[in-house]
C-alpha cells in the first residue's frame, strides 16, 4: 500500500472485489446510474492498464477512484465519495493519486467525462487544469443528461507539477477527516 493521504487517518488501497459491496453502497448514493458489480468485476479483472483504488477512513471505505491507462493519454473512469465525506479533501486525494498514477505510467494527458449538472465535481476539475473540449449528448441515459469531455493537457510538465505541488498543500492544511 502506498500512503498517498496527507489527511490524517486517510490512506488509499488498491481496489479488490471483497470492497464491490462498500463501493457499490457509495455507487448507488453518489450516480443516478451506478455502475454494476459486475462492471467493477471486469474492471479489476483487468491487470494491465487499470488502476482502481480505495479511500479507507480506518477500516471504512469512503470513496475510490479508477484509471484507464492507455499510453499518452490516460482516463479517469470514476470517482466518487460517500455523500457524508464529500467536501472534505478526499476526491482532492482521490484525483491527486488519478494524476500520479497516470503520470507514472507515461501518460501526459487526463480525461474524463463530466455531468453537466455536476458544478462541484466541475470545479474540482478545473482546479486541476481540466477544461471542456466537447459534449457527449445523452451520455447518461436514464436521465437523459449530457456530459463534458474534460482533457488536462500536459500532466507530465514542470507547470503541471506546481499546480499539483499547490494542490498537495491545500490538503495538507485541511483538518482530519473523522470516521
């Protein structure tokens, strides 16, 4: 396990198929379309070009996050906190893992879909340099809802490594997070 938390108590894992009923609780909360276990199951199935991980507040799990490694660009698949640990640095932890991993594996790109609705979720994009490059129309389709390609372009730069720098303290200055 690599320690990728400067909030007190908080600690990332990788995600294994006995955390699916404490991510699938959060998944059902968080998405008016969740993913299905069985989805998650062909996800960690994959060795090679993923990375899904875990936030454990003790031994409770709060929120995870998945890439999609391809080369030069990378994708974050998902994210997502427990409603009652949202606002609290931890999708910050989150997406400054995401961007770690991505640049480790050769990427110098990130993208991810966004939707239109979701202002927070946006705002946290954008401070990591994420800006709209398109529309996917009807991305969601139970609700009908389109959603914004986001690309954050050169991940791998001296620039890009000062915004996450800047990012890094901003958590760390955070309070604990309490279970």
């Amino acid at each position: 396990m690599r320690e990728a938390s400067a909030l007190e108590g908080l600690s990332l894992h990788q995600m294994h198929r006995r955390d699916l009923k404490a991510v699938l609780d959060i998944e059902k909360r968080v998405f008016p379309e969740p993913w299905s276990s069985t989805i998650f199951g062909s996800e960690l199935a994959l060795r090679h070009g993923r990375s899904y991980r875990v936030a454990r507040l003790g031994r409770r799990i709060v929120g995870y996050r998945g890439v999609m490694l391809t080369g030069p660009e990378a994708h974050v698949t998902t994210i997502a906190v427990a409603p009652e640990y949202q606002r609290r640095g931890i999708a910050t932890v989150l997406l400054l893992d995401a961007v770690a991993v991505s640049i480790e594996s050769g990427a110098n790109q990130l993208s991810l879909e966004v939707a239109f609705s979701n202002h927070g979720a946006q705002a946290l994009y954008r401070r990591f340099g994420f800006a709209p490059v398109g529309v996917r129309k009807g991305y969601y389709q139970m609700t009908g809802e389109d959603a914004y390609v986001m690309f954050a372009y050169e991940i791998d730069t001296p620039q890009y490594a000062q915004r996450i720098a800047a990012l890094e303290g901003e958590v760390r200055s955070r309070p604990a997070v309490a279970p």
